[in-house]
C-alpha cells in the first residue's frame, strides 16, 4: 500500500489509515491506542491531522441521514454532497455550502470552512449537536445548550473523534448563478456592501495584478440578471474561477435556476478531484477593514505573481464558535490558491502576513499559514478557553499532535 497523502499531495501521513466499519470498532480502537487522529477527505493543506499514532477515517461507519425535529443527523464521514441530493429530495437544505462539495461534514466543520454571503455563518454555524467518540472510548454528546458547545463544533478533532452532527435545515430553495466579467478593481473597496451583498452568496476572484475582477453571484431571486452590473459585463459563457481553465466542472451559470445543492458549491460533485496541484491559503479580516486589506493585496500584487493561480474574495457572519476564523465580528475572507512549490509559496505567505497583522487577519487553520502560537492565541480571543476544554475532555493527550502543540500549546491556558 502507498502512503497516505492529503488531497493536495504535499502532505504524507506517517501512519497508515485505520477505517473501523462500525462505532463499536472506532470505541475499542481509541481506547486501546497511545496516540489518535483523525483525518477527512485530506482537504487541508498543512499537517493538522497527521500522527505518528494511529491514524483513522470514520468515512466507513454507517451512513446516517436522520431527519428530525432537531434538524438532521448525518454521519461525520459521509461528503457534503452526500448529504445535500437527499436533503433537496426532501424537501430541506443547509443554510450554506463550501465551493466544493467533495469534503467531508465533520471535516470541514471541525477546521472552520465556509461558503459566502453576508447573512450566512460558516458551516460549522448550522451544527446544533455533536457526538463524539473521547479519549477513553465513551461516546459523548453536546448539544447548543451545553456550555462547552461552542468550544467543540471547530475543534481541529482536540477533543475526540467525531461520528456524528445534527444540522439546521430549512424549506429547499433555488439559486440561479449569474458571473460577471471586468469589475474594476478598485470597486471592491469602493462598494464592498454593493458587491458582496448583491446575491445571497457572492465570491469575487482576482490575482491582484490584473486591474479587473470575476464576480460570481448566486442569487435567491431568479429574474433575468442584468447586463451591466457596476461597471462589470454579464458573462458571455460558462467560467472556471482560473480563467485560463475550462469550465466543464464548474457548478450551472447563465442565470439557469437550479436547487440550492447544485449552485452553491462553485464544482460539481460528480467531478472528482483526485489531486489539486496547488497549495492553499487564507485569512480573515473584520468587514470594516476590509478596503484597507485590498489596498495591502494590491500593492502586493507583483510579489504574488510568480506563486499565485488565483485569490477569492468571500463574506462570512459573525458567529460564536470559539475557533471560527469569523468568531465575534463580520468577516471578510482572503482566499488564496497557489502554485504546489512551498519553498517558493512560503516567504510570499510571509510577507502577506506581515502586512495584513495590522488589520488583525486570522489564518484559516487548515491551510499554508506563517503565524506562530502567540500570534494565534492574540487573534483568536477564545484559544485559552478552547486549550482548557481540549484538557478537559482528553486530559492525557491522546488527540494532540505535533500541529497542536506548535500552534496551541496547552501552556496558553495560563
């Protein structure tokens, strides 16, 4: 068997996969081993799930779909995509989705991901109850009026193996895509609520070099779009957010209405990416310093060049999850896509977080990211509480890695 590798192929795991077929086997498992992590769909882009213990996937365990008074219940391992077809044949849909639906529910819950739209928190906002396997093998489970939920839903997998979550749906609804070409730059900044809050979900790419942007809108409301939007044109075709690459895979454009699971995501599920050449990077700034944190990607934009592939520009609702890179303020999201060459990405990712600390920017905790642990504990005003619960729940250990003591350290609990 080859090794064990993220998605993105720059990460090889040190242990071999356990996939255990039942919660029984994933309970007898955690609690006979030294040392355990969990790993998702690999969709991260740093070694946040990596051990020299015993590695584990819960992709295996039984798929659960439950739809209850509380929401619906899903197996931690089963895809968004999974999860979404069944809910819209039902009827019911998820407040929001992440731009691809290949990633797995616990995974991207547990790591902070998020869609966009100005009213929308990440996905981890729509998870009511959790259940997880702790560090002596019990099964434990908390729900939104226990005091330690908000530490437990983003929880870089600190407290134990999840197998289960309960999310909020609501009646199904429509989305129709529309794309915009050649938005003036500038205009990001100039008219930020006019572009990010002009569709219930909105994502803008750039490279920060070239002096026009890419809007993609995914509009509740399904009337015809118009042809100019803010000096922008409607788009004359389908678009990749790369634009030099086809855009077969991307999710259905032009303003053709569709159900909500087939256009939020910006891929189509029955597209599978079997390896992604690029590394990733993200950063989180409160909305209100959102113009300033444009200018400093612009003047950067000639250093980005030789590294980047693309840059998205994307809204997220404050929350209160005590690890959510959008916990206590509006959030304006830095997504960054670069080349696979790490020796070359690295000092770029440097110097773009030297710039954006003024700005007080969070790093997306799952991906390619410069800041150290006291950095980390200033921008995230929760990482003592979290650090004091993760001791609670696994007080010997037995979830922490080498990632978790480098970025946090239980001594942040002083």
């Amino acid at each position: 068997m080859g090794a064990v590798t993220n998605w993105a192929g720059n990460v090889s795991f040190a242990s071999e996969l356990q996939r255990p077929r039942t919660i029984e086997e994933l309970q007898e498992l955690v609690a006979a081993a030294e040392k355990v992590r969990v790993l998702g769909t690999g969709h991260s882009f740093n070694r946040i799930a990596d051990s020299t213990g015993t590695l584990v996937s819960v992709a295996d365990l039984p798929k659960v779909i439950e739809v209850g008074d509380g929401g619906v219940t899903v197996s931690a391992g089963l895809r968004y995509g999974e999860v979404t077809a069944p809910l819209q044949a039902q009827g019911l849909a998820l407040h929001n989705l992440g731009s691809l639906p290949h990633i797995s529910v616990a995974g991207a819950c547990s790591t902070g991901t998020h869609g966009s739209g100005d009213a929308n928190g990440p996905l981890a906002d729509a998870v009511s109850a959790i259940t997880f396997v702790n560090a002596s093998g019990e099964l434990v489970t908390l729900t939104r009026d226990d005091e330690d939920f908000a530490g437990s839903v983003i929880s870089l997998g600190a407290l134990g193996v999840t197998v289960s979550m309960t999310l909020d749906v609501q009646p199904a609804y429509q989305i129709s895509q529309v794309v915009y070409d050649g938005l003036p730059v500038e205009r990001l900044g100039t008219d930020l609520d006019a572009v990010m809050g002009s569709a219930y979900s909105v994502s803008a790419f750039t490279d920060w070099v070239d002096p026009d942007v890419m809007v993609w809108r995914k509009r509740r409301e399904l009337t015809a779009p118009d042809p100019k939007w803010l000096g922008a044109t409607l788009a004359d075709g389908p678009r990749h957010p790369i634009k030099v690459m086809p855009a077969d895979y991307a999710t259905q454009q032009g303003g053709v209405a569709g159900p909500w699971n087939e256009r939020l995501p910006h891929f189509r599920l029955e597209f599978t990416p079997s390896n992604g050449d690029e590394l990733q990077s993200e950063y989180f700034v409160p909305r209100e310093r959102a113009a300033e944190a444009f200018d400093v990607l612009r003047a950067l934009g000639n250093r980005f060049a030789p590294v980047i592939q693309v840059s998205e520009v994307r809204t997220i609702a404050a929350d209160d999850l005590w690890l959510s890179p959008s916990q206590g303020r509006d959030t304006v999201a830095l997504h960054f896509t670069w080349v696979q060459d790490e020796t070359a990405v690295r000092p770029v990712v440097a110097a773009l977080e030297e710039r954006l600390a003024p700005l007080d920017a969070r790093p997306h905790w799952g991906k390619v990211f410069a800041a150290d642990a006291t950095t980390l504990a200033e921008r995230y005003p929760k990482v003592k509480d979290f650090t004091a619960l993760a001791a609670k729940y696994d007080p010997a250990g037995k979830f922490r890695n080498p990632y978790l003591d480098q970025y946090l350290p239980l001594s942040t609990q002083g």
